[in-house]
C-alpha cells in the first residue's frame, strides 16, 4: 500500500458517510460476501470493499487478481426490477468512464463492459443477480479497478493501471466514493438516457468483430445490452455474452 493510499475501515467510514458498506482487508471474492449480505436484507446501494481478494470473479468463469493495495475490488448491491437490470451493468461502465475523464483519461467501453483506456483495459466489471424463486431479489454489480496494479509482459498491451496512465497519485478511497455516487446517480436516469450514454462509449460499434466463432460487423445493441452483428451473408445475430475479438489490420 503506498502512504498517500490508505485503505481500510476508517478511511472508508470518513469517505462514504453514512452509506451502508463492510470492509474487509482480505476476502475470497467481494462479490459473493455481497451476494450472501443481499439475502440477508442489505439496503439498496450498500457495499463491500476489500483491499484484496484471493479468489475474484470475472466474466466467463474467469480468475480476477486483486493483490492487497494496488486496486480496488468494490461490490454495490442493488435492489433493482427486472425490466432495470440490464442497465446496472451500463451504470458501472459508465461511472468508471467518468472516473476516468476526471482524470483527463479518454476512456471508452469495450463490448460489453470492459472500461478501456487506449485500447488497454482499466476494469472489468461483473453483476450477479440473486433470485428467490421467480422474483429477482437483487443484483451485486462487481467493480474491479486497476490502480497501480503492473502487469507481466504478455499483459502490457492489454491491460493498464489508472495511477500511471494518469501521472498522478490516486486514492482508492474516495475513488470508491466517486464510482459508488455515479452508479446511483446513473440508476435514477431513465433507461434511455442509460442506454444512449453506454452506446456512445461503445467502441465495438462499426467494427468487424469476432464473437463466440461468429465473424461480422458489430452493427449495433440492443436495450437489453445484446450485440447486433451482421454476418458477411446480411443475417443479423444478437449475441447476449461472449468476448470480442477486433479483425487485425
Ligand atoms: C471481468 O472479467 O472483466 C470482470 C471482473 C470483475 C472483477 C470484480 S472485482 C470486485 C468483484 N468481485 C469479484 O469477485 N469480481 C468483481
């Protein structure tokens, strides 16, 4: 942990006020300790933040590394309906994006939430939903932020830390703050509004993609977050999840 980047409790109870959050320096996954305080009744916009994770999620059953006082690993629990859920995703993406402005880094979203900038990926981000028979209880929205995070040789070119691309230091608690403002902020929107902001980051759009053994031009999305692609035989597919592979040259 670098001096000027104290994270633990006291710093994050004098940053987020009388927001509800648990903090634990270690955890397995922030997701899952937000996923079981959900079911117990935590209130909309609560959070968990752990200054390291031993076992983070990420999308497609992946691994997320969060070693201790180099990022942040943040859960927001969100008592949302159904028709709102494909918007979380959307608020995350975006509230890291602006993160990223105030910084004076351009950032964009690769399809579908992955907040890049130059082409480098900063943070990923993950939402779980809890369902108690057919009623959706709620949904954890995972956010993973490389802050000073470094990366081996064969991730250099794809991934990045928001503190060296930014030249300045950055601290991670009001970072948190920040996120946790603009996601609810982003959540009191209309979906319209949501939908067209995450579009117009969108960096996919117009190019020829491959996504789960499917080639074409990403051609658009839909409300619900889907892909629009356009095979080379005019066939339009909407793919709901999978990873984005950009046609070289
Ligand atoms: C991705 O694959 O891009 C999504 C990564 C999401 C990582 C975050 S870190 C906080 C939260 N806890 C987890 O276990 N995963 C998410």
């Amino acid at each position: 942990m670098s001096d000027y980047d104290i994270l633990d409790h006291a710093a994050l109870a004098d940053s987020l006020g009388t927001r509800a959050f648990r903090y634990v320096a270690s955890a397995a996954s922030t997701n899952d300790l937000a996923l079981a305080w959900l079911r117990e009744g935590a209130p909309h916009g609560a959070i968990v933040i752990a200054d390291e994770q031993t076992a983070g999620r990420g999308r497609l059953g992946r691994l997320w590394h969060t070693p201790p006082g180099v990022a942040i690993a943040m859960s927001i629990i969100l008592r949302v309906t159904v028709d709102t859920a494909p918007l979380v995703m959307m608020a995350g993406a975006l509230a890291v994006c602006e993160r990223c402005d105030a910084l004076g880094l351009p950032a964009g979203i690769k399809w579908p939430n992955d907040v890049q900038v130059s082409g480098r990926k900063i943070c990923g981000i993950l939402p779980e939903a809890v369902w108690q028979d057919e009623k959706l209880l709620g949904i954890v929205l995972g956010i993973g932020v490389n802050v000073r995070m470094a990366f081996a040789d064969d991730l250099k070119d794809t991934a990045a830390s928001l503190e060296p691309l930014a030249g300045v230091p950055v601290q991670r608690a009001p970072l948190i703050v920040q996120l946790h403002t603009s996601v609810m902020g982003w959540l009191v929107q209309s979906p319209h509004a949501i939908h067209i902001a995450w579009r117009q980051r969108l960096q996919t759009l117009g190019q020829r993609v491959t996504v789960n053994a499917l080639n074409g031009i990403a051609e658009g999305v839909q409300t619900d977050g889907a892909l629009l692609i356009r095979d080379d035989h005019g066939v339009l597919h909407s793919v709901l999840a999978g990873d984005v592979f950009l046609e070289q040259g």
